[in-house]
C-alpha cells in the first residue's frame, strides 16, 4: 500500500527566499506525481504532473523533480512571495487505465511573510 | 467559468439524516472523483466514475451512493449521517480514466453532522 509522508508539516520564511518542499513515498512503481495547492476553504489547484519517465517539471517559479529510485519528490519554489502562502500537496498515483487513485501527502503549510 | 463546481459549499445538519452533494464539470472530461478530506487533513479517494459507469469504490460505508446521471454530473448521497462522516468532500475530474491525465478539483463541500 502507498504511503506518501511530506516533511516538513509548516515552514514559515521572510519574502524573496527560495524554498524546498519534500515528498516521499514507500512505493516506487508509481506511474506520476501531482503536486497541488490548497488555499484555506477552497480546493485543490493543480501545479505540475510529472511522469514516471520525466524527472522534472517547470511551471514559472516552480520547478518539481522526480527521483523513483529514492522515492522522493521536491518542488522548488524560487523567489517566495506573500501570494505563495498555502498547503502544498503531493499526490502520488499508480499506473491504472481504470480510474486514477491518487494517494495524497498531509501537505506542508507554507507562511512566506511580507 | 468555474471548472468543477460542487453545491452546496457547506451543509451542516443533524445525525440521522439523509443529504446529497452535487458536482459539475464544464470540461468535457471523461472521468469523475469524489475525494473525503478528513479533519487531520488526509485526503482519501472514494469513488469514481467513467462516463457514467462505477470504476473505483473504495472501502466506504454503503450510507454512501454515488449516482452519475451524465458524465458531467456526479452526485453523493449520504444516508443516516454520522458524526464521523463530518469533513470537506471534494470532487474531481480528468479527461480520461487513465493515470495519465492531471486531475482538476471542485472547491469542495464542508460537512457538519451534529
């Protein structure tokens, strides 16, 4: 069974810092990784999706890798503004053709303060 | 346009009771998801539906029926409410059933069962 831990659970930092959130997860045959945003009392924004076969995806000022072999995903969060405060989510899911289960991480809360 | 809407965005009512959560997707996508955020913020899939038909059920008490009257529309019916089922409940979509395809979240809909 996939289990997927993000460390660490808060991180607060001042503006303008770049920033690492970590994903792990017990089992590597995934097929991708999906990192997503959660602002308070709203839902889920997709960020990147990186395939088992990449190992890195851009988007802006993020930039997430893959690494199967380790079970680990970051994602890079360059030039942290206020805006970027939220819960940061990694959802892992396996190679299925029917129906996606994404086993998600606790998230980490992020504070970029002004 | 809102991409995933759910309806209502919190409902809070008392144990015993019937209820149902609605969904909408306007993306022309073939898949749907409803996902249960409980209070330690763990995000567990539930269902999921592929153009109307059941694809993933997860273990989940039978109080709970999803009904897809079109592949747009997928609605939770919750029997005999308890007060463990209170949590935020999300719904999802992806343009296919296939791990392949970024999933898109609603905003979600805040349960209180007093």
């Amino acid at each position: 069974k996939q289990e997927v831990t993000q460390i660490p659970a808060a991180l607060s930092v001042p503006e303008g810092e770049n920033l690492v959130l970590n994903c792990s997860f017990t089992d590597s045959a995934i097929y991708n990784l999906q990192w997503f945003r959660q602002d308070p009392g709203k839902g889920l924004t997709s960020l990147l999706l990186i395939q088992s076969s990449q190992r890195e995806q851009t988007s802006g000022r993020l930039n997430a890798s893959l690494d199967k072999s380790s079970g680990r995903s970051t994602l890079y969060i360059a030039a942290s503004q206020p805006g970027d405060s939220a819960t940061y989510l990694c959802a892992a899911s396996p190679r299925e053709t029917s129906g996606s289960r994404l086993t998600f991480g606790e998230g980490t809360q992020l504070t970029v303060n002004p | 346009d809102t991409a995933v809407s759910q309806t209502p965005k919190y409902l809070v009512t008392q144990m015993g009771n019937d209820k149902s959560i609605k969904c909408e997707q306007n993306l022309g996508h073939d898949t749907m998801y409803w996902y249960k955020q409980d209070s330690k913020k763990f995000l567990k899939i539930m269902f999921s539906y592929n153009n109307k038909e059941l694809i993933i059920n997860e273990t989940v008490p039978n109080r709970f029926s999803p009904k897809s009257p079109d592949k747009a529309h997928l609605n939770l019916h919750i029997n005999s409410l308890e007060l463990g089922d209170s949590a935020v409940y999300f719904c999802a979509s992806s343009r296919r059933a296939d791990s392949s395809y970024e999933q898109y979240f609603g905003p979600g809909t805040r349960l209180t069962v007093t």
